[in-house]
C-alpha cells in the first residue's frame, strides 16, 4: 500500500509539471479524477490550441519570423 501510494504521487507530481509546462494550471490535474469529464479534458487539451503556442506564435509574429530561413 506504501509503495503505491508512492507511486501514485510520483505521477502526479510528474502529470502537474506537464501540465503547466503546456502553460495550463496545476489544477487540471484534479479534473483527471472526475469519471467522463477527465475524457472531455484529455479531447480539449489534445485539439486545442495551448497557451504555451499561443505564446510562442505571438512572440514570432512581434519578431517578424516567417517560417523562413533567410537566403544569402
């Protein structure tokens, strides 16, 4: 029992760190544990578009960047 449960908050702590990593809170994680809302938040984190890219796009499209290497 000790030993599961060590496991189980093992990957929770390592599923909180992916999530915010994408740029979502912590807290998500939660959610997980509810039965068929953690499928409905699994399908909306799989198709949308996550805060981390949004960044990523806003900051290349301040830059200029055009998904080209400059020729010369």
């Amino acid at each position: 029992m000790i030993v599961w449960a060590a496991v189980a908050i093992i990957f929770l702590i390592a599923y909180i760190q992916i999530i915010r990593k994408a740029g979502y809170s912590g807290w998500w994680v939660l959610v997980g544990i509810v039965p068929l809302l953690n499928v409905v938040m699994f399908l909306v984190f799989a198709f949308s578009t996550w805060p981390v890219v949004r960044e990523r796009d806003a900051l290349r499209a301040r830059a200029g960047y055009t998904g080209q290497y400059p020729q010369g």
